[in-house]
C-alpha cells in the first residue's frame, strides 16, 4: 500500500474511532446509488426493519439477520454495534381490520434494497375493514413463511411486477393478492411432498377474489415457488410425452437439473450435455472406503447455508433424509497444538467484528470511491492504526479471521469489493447451517433421476439466433428451439464456449468484473474417530500470514457421512497454491496438524485409510468454486449474468446468476427454476404469435361479418376498447376477442370535378368516399382471456396506459381481423350461438350486471393513423406518435374487386419507439360496423377493405394532431 493510501486510511480512521455511537445502516451498501436504492411510499408497512430491541415492541418478531454467511465457524452476534440485530415488525391483521399500531418506522434504505415496496395505502386515512379479505387468523405467521421463500411481507417483487400479476401496483386488490399468495406458499409448506391445488383453496378464498388466486397461483406455480422438487405427487404431473420445443440445457449442476425437471413438467423435450461423467458439477459426493469402512465425503458444496426457506432443505423433506445442525462450538487450537485460551479468543473475535463495523462505516464515507478499494486493504489499515493485535498469538487469532472471510467469499480480501463484499446478506436464508446425512449426492441423484443426461459431452460452441440454437460438442451439433447455459463463472471467463454471435458487451464486461474464487479441501478416512464426537469443526493458526487458510478448519463427518471421515479445508492464497503441492505432502502436513493438537493429549492419530485432494482451480469444467464481487464490480454483474440473449434464445443460470443467493447451492438450484420460468413464457409468446401469423382461416368473411354484429353490443367497453366474452357466466379463463377503435371524424371534402359526379362509375366511388371520409376507422384485435380483459380494465391512465399494459406486461398482440386465425373464429361462432339463446329467452336487450360502458365512448375515440387520399389510388397513413411512420393503404380498383387484401409493411424510420415485441396485424377499413349496411357499393366492405398492416400496440397513441382540410384531396378514379 503506497504512503498517500496509508495516510489517507489513517485519517479516515481516526474519525471512525470517535464515532462509536454511531449506529451502522443494516445494510452498509444503502449508501450507494443502485436500481434498487429508489426510496418508495410505504405507509401501510407489514414489513418494517427497527433498529430498537425487542423488549420495546410487545408484538414485534426478532430475527437475526447474518452478516456475511459462515460456512465455517459461526461468528459471535457479539458487536460494538447494536443494530446489527434487526427486528422484522409485521402487524398483526385479524378479523377484518389490520392493527398497525406497532409497527416501528421503515428503515427506507433496507427496505429499498430488500423489498422495493410498492403498496401505497395508508389504513389510518382509509377504511380497510370491508375490503381486505380475511383467510383465517395466521396471516402474520403466513407473511413470515412468504419471507423464508423470498416475499417481502408488505409489496410484489419485481419478478412478481415483471410478471403482471396486478393490473396496477399498490392499492387494496394488492394487498389481498399478497394474502392469498402468502397463503398458497404456507398451505403447500405444510406438506411439501403433496401437491396443492387451486381447487383446495376455493372455499377459503371470497368468489370476488378468485381471479387474484388465479393469478397468484399460476405465477407460484410456474416459477418454482410451490409444487417443485422429487416428491410423488409432483413426479405424476410430468406428461407421459413431450407436447413443447425442445430444449438443450448446458451442465447437470443443480442449476441444469432444476430447470430440465421443471422444463419436463411443463411438456418440454428437454437434453442436458454434461461434459463430467456424473452429474452435480460443483457438488461432489465421493464414496470413501477400504478397511470394512464406508463414509460418503462432499467435496465440493457440503453446508446447507441457512434452512428456513431452503428449496434443498424442501427436497430433503420430500426424500425424507434427514439433516445435521452443524454445532456452534469450534475451538481454536495455536501452532504448536496447544488450545487457544477461550477467554483471548473471545476477546480477538470482539476486536475482528469492530474491525468489520469500521470498514462497513469507512464505505459509507468514501461513497463511490469505495467501489475502487479492496475489503483487505481497508481491514488492514484499521488492523495497524487500531492496534488490537499486540502479542503474535493475536495476530495468528486476526489471520484466522481473515482466511474464515476468505473462505465465505472464497477469495481474496485484497480482490474483495470493500463497497460489495456483501451485498447480498439482507437475502440470507435464516435457519440453521447444515450438513446433509449421507451428503449432498444424494439429492443430485434424486433430481437426475429419469432426466436425459448425456455424459462427457464438452459444448464447445454455442449459436443462437432467431431460429432456434446448435450446440456444438465434439462432433455432434444439438439443435433445439433454445438453450440454458449454465456452466460455472470460470468457464464463462476464460472463454473455451464460443458463442455465436458474441455475447453482447455488456455481459462479457460483467463476467469479467466478478470475481471468482477458490477453496479446496483434503478428505481423510480413518480407522476410527479420535478427535471426539461433541463437535462438528475447529480450527487451527498459523504463524505465517501467506499460509493462514492452509488447513485453518477442519470438519468432522462422522456424524452424518456414515464412517470415521474429516475433511481439512484450504482457503485464501493457501487454496491457490494447493493446487500444485502434490498429495502426499498435503495429507503430511495435515496429519501433522492433527498430531499435534491430539498426542500432546494421549489420544494416538492413525493412518489414514483413504484421502483425497480436490484440485477445483484445475478443474477444466469449473475452474474454480464460487463467485464473489471482486473490485469494480457490483450486484448489477449477477443481474447482468442472468439475462438472456438472442431475444429469448439462450439463457443462463448458476450461483454466478443470481443477486440474492450468489455462491451458494440452493441459489444454483433457484436460478434453473427462474429460468425454467423464462423460457417457457418465451416458448408461449412465439407459440402465439406463430399461430396468429399463420394464414387466414377459410370462413374469414363469414366470421367478419359476424364480428362487426357482435361488437355492436360489446359486453364489456371503455375508452377505445371494447370485449365480447365467449360466455359472460363462464370463468376468468374463458376466451374473450378484445377491439380497439382508432376513430376521428373528418370534413368532407368538396373538391372535384363536377364532369366526373355525372359519370355513374365516379358517383359510384365519390359514395364510397364521402362514407370513407366521413369515419375513417381503423380496428386492431385480440384473443385474450375474460381475466386479462376485466385486469386492463382495471388499469388507470387511460387509453395508452391500457395499450402499454397490453403490450408490455400482458405480451399480447394485436392484429387485423385476419390475423386472429380459426381459434377466434370458433370462439366467434360460440359467442353467437350464446348470444342467439340469450335472445330467445329475452327479447329486450338489458345492461349486464358488472357492465362498464362510457359515456360517449363512441365520441371520445380518437385515431392515430389519419389516411389521406392521394392520386395513386392509395390511401397514405401517417402518424406523429413519437417516431415516424408511414403506410400505404390500397383503395378498390372498381366494383369488380377479388377481395383480395394487399399487405403493406410498416416501416419504422430512424428514432422510432416501434417494439418488435409488439409487431402485428391491423384492419384499416371503412368502420367494419359498415358490413351491416348496404350501401350498394361492395359485396362487402370488410372483405374488400382489408389491408393487412404491421403495427406496433406500443406505438399506438390516442391522440393525433389536426389533418388541414386544404391537406386532404379527392382520389382520382378511372
């Protein structure tokens, strides 16, 4: 470290020592200005952290919230700093009221990052007894399980806004939509081995409310938050054949095998390439023996971290296989063997906290620049002004602090983000720490089970484009309709997977930002247990800081690995340099260690049976173990990692993917299940819009007919929308056809020839034009369900809030008549039919109950497209809506037309919001209300007018600036 550096910490540090009353943000990164540091309205708070103890609030539920994760030995809560015990204060909601008089004030920066609330309600100024629902007398119980599995207790997450589940945020339908979620989430917590049904919840739900329980249970079941996993009930809902694309999923890690078993259940063909010869990747359960003894050794990931909420913890329910609380009590031994004194050791590991607190307060002041420092850099300044470590043995006792960090990041402090080491504490899974009885192979062997696996297959290039992947390994190519990469951060670093194009720019920058780290570990089978059976670690010192993670912890397996198993554990610059020691001198220098804690004692180390070294570093499917925010990066790089590419093509998962849960197992095995997620919505947006690009259905002109009669009583209409729905009895997921009118009344226009008014053949299409001038209407059409239709009712801000939502959040296009396809048309035929037996039970025709209808919704449609007739024959379409359009429309040609339309692309010029996401089809006619007239003009108007135009929902607007009548001149026709 330079001069100037040193001097600067040190001034730095001066200040901090007198800031000891400070008390810390929860959340040390709040100070930084991220996408998820926005400050929301939040006044209806079931979700509040409180810097006040626990005595203070009668109804507030305590829950420690960790710093960083220990794998290793559990740190003391022991701190200078009091407010690193957070208290969750949900309110307690009974009857039909919501009590919220204890809760405590939000801590606004903690909340921005863990929840990003957006429930905007405050129950003291509105009266919320007769609309909040009440499910039973659990709901704060209920909350707490929500949490567990990721629900902030008060708002939607932003996978949950992503989604739509809420025609708009916030408000009372928001906050039974959360009940009702919370609810199926503890309901199927219950017995995860059963699969809980909507069905199940019908009674318990308010009727009125059963579209928020559609909602909420289709986006809990289609994201992997209930009814996943290896149990029986869910294994009978895999399809007995594959009725979807197909799919090629890259490594059979837990993130792989997450996604293939949720991707198989949703109907996908599904092939997994594992380049190893076992699947698991990273979790490594290896069967040690000899010597009539058997033990089962986790060489790679071994500790459950945390188990409220754990999907790991859920399939070791569901396979019944029991889990070990790993033990609190890791005592220390010095160099020479000897026990460190409990007393100094407490007293070190109060100093390394403070030491901790100061750097978490040091980031804070620095602001930004704190994102250019290491972790290592600013603990060693604090280490040297502050003095704490006199004697050596306290400098052995701080090193081993230090390769403990190293070890839970599995990187260097000198390479650790002083602004980010942990940025993902808030998510910490709560719960004890655990080993799996039996290790963690067991449950890569139930999630492998009936899965296509295809071993020793190494990708050695990926292409992807618009028409699907080729995934090339050796000299077979794997073709699919998309793929998941999900091969470890080392491998995506040094670059041995082409992909075809390059991965955009930004990804390869934050694949080169994250760090990713190593840590290696020495098994040792013996004869029998010598080093006791009331402890599951503990550690030992070493004098020399180069080498203080080599062989710092040890693990006792014999508790859960079936035989007389320790594992010895290499961290930090330590881990790096194992990678070369040849294993006889690695198993030496351990046994070494051990004889020098035990002998001293009487206790006689013996031999080993059997050992082996693990080389993850060296390991070209992996090359290395887990990631970390190294400097310069940040918990953008994971959200970076996680996107996919090739407009919904490929797409990744694994530790290195996922913000909250980075370097663990159970965050591998969510990301597959978010990702299963994602491609099937991807799948399901082209499966549509396939079936509406395909060609026009043979009774096109019957059903358009039919169309323009029905919309004549629209059973629902607002603004510029109007829906007729298959049945109005039906249920929330019955077909219904959505029109949008773009409608403005134009003057007619008195310019022509009055030679040409006395030809019959131009009177003939003078009429034609008057009408056409008089409503120029353009139609554009959806299929979508009578829930979507009642959601974008639902929506505020008017008619182009209601085409964003459409488009954006519910993913659906709009299209010409044409393009609806014969699914529409025998929805179209059904709603006739109803409709012919509505009448024949009641002539009169009455206002539905639950109707909406506009006043002058007729009046107030506006049009964006004005047509302006030209001397071509054409009618030209413009529009002013942000970016610049143009289009041709084709008049008739006579009477004689084939009907047949002429389709005419849109061009979206340079600057304009055109979304490809959007692209359909539209009608541009003379009102295709005109189908019932006769005009003696056109056998009919529809069939005849036509024309097929791309449009874009985003980039409808309902508003158009004036066409100047002396703009607006009579076609010339022959």
């Amino acid at each position: 470290m330079s001069e100037n550096n040193y001097s600067f910490f040190s001034s730095l540090s001066e200040n901090l020592l007198e800031f000891d009353r400070y008390v810390s943000n929860p959340n040390p990164n709040s100070n930084q200005i991220t996408d998820n540091s926005i400050e929301h309205t939040n006044s209806f708070s079931n979700f509040n952290v409180s810097n006040s103890e626990p005595s203070t609030s009668s109804n507030l539920l305590t829950l420690t919230i960790p710093r960083k994760r220990r794998r290793g030995r559990p740190r003391s809560t022991t701190s200078s700093i009091p407010s690193y015990k957070q208290v969750f204060s949900i309110p307690q909601i009974y009857g039909n009221s919501v009590d919220a008089s204890n809760t405590t004030s939000v801590n606004a920066n903690y909340s921005a990052q863990f929840a990003k609330p957006n429930l905007q309600l405050n129950p003291n100024l509105v009266d919320l007894s007769e609309d909040i629902i009440v499910i039973n007398r659990e709901a704060t119980t209920e909350a707490l399980t929500a949490l567990t599995a990721g629900f902030p207790a008060d708002s939607l997450t932003d996978e949950e806004i992503d989604a739509g589940v809420m025609p708009v945020v916030g408000g009372i339908e928001q906050v039974n939509y959360i009940l009702i979620r919370n609810h199926i989430i503890t309901k199927w917590r219950e017995n995860v081995s059963s699969w809980v049904a909507k069905e199940r919840l019908l009674d318990v739900i308010p009727k009125h409310c059963h579209w928020l329980l559609d909602t909420a249970y289709d986006f809990l079941v289609s994201h992997g938050y209930v009814n996943f996993g290896v149990a029986a009930a869910i294994k009978e809902r895999f399809p007995a054949e594959p009725n979807k694309g197909t799919v090629i999923i890259i490594g059979a890690g837990l993130a792989g095998l997450a996604a293939a078993r949720q991707l198989m259940r949703f109907g996908f063909k599904v092939t997994v390439l594992e380049g190893r010869k076992r699947p698991g990747g990273r979790v490594y359960t290896k069967k040690m023996e000899g010597l009539n003894k058997t033990a089962f050794a986790d060489l790679g990931g071994s500790v459950l971290t945390g188990t409220l909420g754990n999907p790991l913890g859920i399939l070791a329910r569901q396979l019944s296989y029991s889990l070990h609380k790993v033990r609190d009590k890791c005592p220390l031994y010095r160099v020479d063997g000897s026990p460190v004194d409990p007393v100094l050791d407490s007293k070190v590991e109060t100093s390394f906290n403070k030491l901790l607190d100061k750097a978490s307060r040091l980031r804070q002041l620095m602001g930004e620049i704190s994102q250019d420092v290491s972790l290592g850099a600013a603990l060693e300044t604090f280490n040297q002004v502050c003095g704490d470590a006199v004697t050596d043995e306290e400098k052995n006792l701080f090193n081993w602090h230090f390769a403990n960090l190293e070890y839970a990041n599995a990187g260097l402090l000198t390479k650790l983000s002083l602004a980010f080491w942990d940025q993902d504490d808030p998510y910490d899974m709560g719960g004890d720490h655990c080993f799996l009885t039996g290790g963690n192979g067991r449950l890569v062997q139930a999630l492998a089970e009936n899965v296509p696996i295809i071993y020793e297959k190494t990708v050695t290039s990926i292409r992807y484009g618009s028409d699907g992947v080729q995934v090339t390994a050796g000299n077979q190519v794997f073709e699919g309709e998309m793929a998941l990469c999900t091969v470890p951060l080392g491998v995506l670093k040094c670059g041995s997977i082409k992909f075809i194009p390059e991965l955009p720019q930004k990804k390869l920058d934050g694949i080169k930002r994250l760090g990713f780290g190593c840590l290696n570990k020495v098994a040792m089978l013996f004869p029998h247990v010598f080093w006791g059976t009331d402890l599951d670690t503990f550690g030992h010192l070493s004098d020399d800081p180069l080498r203080r993670g080599e062989f710092f912890l040890f693990y006792s397996y014999a508790t859960v690995a079936g035989g007389p198993l320790l594992l010895a554990l290499v961290a930090g610059e330590a881990a790096h340099k194992f990678e070369s020691m040849p294993p006889t001198d690695a198993v030496t220098r351990v046994l070494q260690i051990l004889r020098g804690i035990y002998e001293p004692q009487g206790i006689t180390v013996p031999e080993p049976i059997q050992t082996v070294c693990t080389r993850w570093g060296s390991d070209p499917f992996c090359l290395g173990s887990y990631s970390n925010v190294a400097v310069g990066a940040s918990g953008d790089d994971y959200d970076i990692l996680a996107e996919s590419v090739g407009d919904g093509r490929l797409f990744f998962a694994g530790e290195a993917t996922t913000r909250r849960y980075p370097a663990t197992m159970h965050g591998a095995f969510l990301s597959g299940l978010r990702e299963a997620a994602s491609m099937a919505h991807y799948s399901s947006e082209r499966a549509l819009q396939f079936q509406i690009e395909r060609g026009p259905s043979k009774n096109a002109h019957t059903c358009a007919t039919l169309l323009a009669d029905l919309f004549r009583e629209p059973d629902l209409e607002f603004g510029s929308f109007s829906v007729i729905f298959e049945n109005e009895n039906a249920d929330s997921k019955s077909s219904a056809i959505l029109r949008i009118s773009f409608t403005e009344p134009r003057k007619k226009s008195h310019e022509g020839s009055k030679a040409d008014m006395l030809h019959s053949k131009k009177l003939l299409f003078q009429q034609l034009q008057s009408h056409f001038n008089e409503q120029q209407q353009i139609y554009v059409y959806t299929l979508l369900s009578k829930q979507q239709a009642l959601e974008l009712r639902e929506v505020r801000g008017g008619d182009d809030m209601r085409l964003y939502y459409l488009s954006e959040k519910l993913g659906i296009k709009l299209v010409g008549r044409r393009g609806l396809g014969p699914t529409a048309d025998a929805v179209i035929a059904s709603i006739k039919a109803e409709r012919g037996n509505r009448k024949t039970v009641s002539p009169t025709v009455a206002v539905k109950p639950g109707i909406i209808r506009s006043k002058g919704a007729s009046e107030k449609r506006k049009m964006i497209r004005r047509a302006k007739v030209i001397r071509n024959g054409s009618v030209l379409m413009s529009s002013n809506t942000g970016g610049n359009y143009s289009t041709l429309m084709p008049h008739n040609k006579g009477e004689g037309s084939n009907g047949v339309s002429t389709p005419v692309k849109v061009v979206a010029r340079e600057n304009s919001s055109m979304s490809s996401k959007a692209i359909g089809t539209a009608d541009a006619s003379a009102s295709s209300e005109v189908a019932g007239r006769d005009y003696g003009l056109l056998p009919s108007v529809d069939e005849n007018m036509d024309v097929e135009t791309n449009v874009s929902a985003q980039s409808l607007s309902m508003s158009t600036d004036k066409v100047p009548e002396d703009k607006i001149r009579s076609s010339e026709f022959s």
